[in-house]
C-alpha cells in the first residue's frame, strides 16, 4: 500500500511539473493560472500531497543534512502553487 502511495506521489509530481514547464515556454492559454478548475486542482494536490512530502524528508533524516523542509526540502511547484 505504501509502495502505491509513492508511485502515485512521483505520477503527480511529474505532471504538475510537466505542467509548470509548459506554462514558462508558454505553450498554455494565458489565462490558464486564473481558471478555477486549475487553482483548486493545485491547491487539492498541495494539500493531499505536501504533508507526504514532508514526512518522506523528515523521516529520511534530511533536515539533518540540508536543513528544515521549508527552507532547503520544499519542491518549486508548491511555491507556484502560492503563488496561483
């Protein structure tokens, strides 16, 4: 079950990223951040997803290596997803 989990954390993760790279070379509408089904969907994969994220770096002992979550762990697409 846990195995699953992962698997479908990294499927997400590379679409979201997938997604963000499209939308920097512009090969998305422009208005495509202010469509609500986008922003909810980004907004229900940071919530569902971030808190995995951060166990998975905690509980690998990388704070200890590179410090806190937030300041050295957090991924690119949950920052532009505050930002969205």
């Amino acid at each position: 079950m846990e195995r699953e989990i992962n698997m479908n954390c990294h499927k997400l993760a590379r679409f979201w990223n997938n997604v963000i790279n499209t939308l920097e070379r512009n090969e998305l509408p422009n208005d495509f951040v202010i469509r609500g089904k986008w922003i909810n969907a980004s907004h229900f994969h940071k919530v569902l997803v971030e808190p995995l994220d951060i166990a998975e770096y905690y509980g690998k002992g990388m704070h200890k290596i590179k410090s806190h979550y937030i300041q050295h762990g957090r991924e690119r697409r949950y920052e532009i997803f505050d930002m969205w």
